[in-house]
C-alpha cells in the first residue's frame, strides 16, 4: 500500500497520470449459480480381460465425453454446437481431465484408491494394473465448475491359484 502510495506520489511530482488498480464490483466474475449442474458428462470404462488370471496385467480404459446439447466453458476449452458438434454425434470427448481409478474386493464395504490418470487430448483414458481378487473397479471422474461428475464401474472375476 505504502509503495502504491510511493509511486502515484512520484508520478504526481513528475506530472504523469496515475490508474487506480482497484477493481470495481461491476467488473467482477458473477457469483456462480448454485443451481447450475454444469455439462452432462458420460464415462464409459471396461476393465479385461474378463475373466482375468490372478497376478497378470488387468486393463483399464474408457472414454470421457460431454453432452452437445449445452455450450459449456471450462479453463481454455469451449465447445459450441457448431464447432465440434456434428448433426450426427450428441458427445464431444473430453482431453486432459482427471479420472480416478478405484477398487472394491468382493466382500468389502469400501473403495481403495489405485490411482489417477489423465485422459488424452482424444478424451480416452488408459492404465495396466495387476489383478489380485475378484472384486468391482471404478473410474470417477469427480467434475468441475462447468462439467457434471459421472463414473463407471466393471465387475471383473480372477481366476487362478493363490
């Protein structure tokens, strides 16, 4: 505050016109609507092969898209109807958005975190893991200011010696 004051006084002696920097109310970002749920998302997520040997790879992948019915603004992403939305497709995929992959062993009551991925500039996502028991995984992807949450989830069953 005081260099503030500093500078507009020495501009003041120098016969230079000083901006306040304040930022005015009416310039402010609008509060958010509360209401506002954001863009219709959808993940679709397979974990395989099914059924899948104990101790070997387990793939988990799917597809982050949004609902082209609503133009939605997320950081550097827009799309508009027009843009990305052919008369054909209702979704447009989703890069560069965090899906987080979970596991629930049958016969448990909770979720244990695997790990998170990033889906590519396509909207797919993709992550080896390797399979112990039988159980359901999920991938969430939890939304944001302008996009709606959704997951997926995939029963898989391990088969072999333990």
């Amino acid at each position: 505050m005081k260099r503030r004051l500093a500078a507009g006084l020495a501009a003041a002696a120098l016969g230079a016109t000083m901006v306040a920097t304040a930022a005015s109310p009416a310039l402010a970002d609008p509060e958010p609507d509360p209401d506002f749920v954001g863009g219709n998302t959808s993940l679709q997520f397979d974990a395989g092969p099914e059924p899948a040997w104990r101790g070997r790879g387990l793939t988990l992948e799917g597809k982050l898209s949004v609902e082209c019915d609503e133009d939605y603004i997320n950081g550097f992403v827009e799309v508009h109807h027009a843009d990305y939305c052919k008369d054909s497709e209702r979704w447009h995929r989703l890069g560069w958005k965090r899906i987080v992959i979970l596991f629930q062993a049958d016969g448990s009551r909770g979720w244990d975190y695997v790990e998170s991925v990033r889906t590519s500039r396509n909207g797919y996502f993709r992550t080896k893991v390797p399979a112990y028991t039988s159980g359901t995984w999920r991938a969430v992807f939890e939304g944001s200011r302008y996009l709606a949450p959704s997951e997926g989830k995939d029963w898989v069953k391990v088969v072999g010696r333990h």
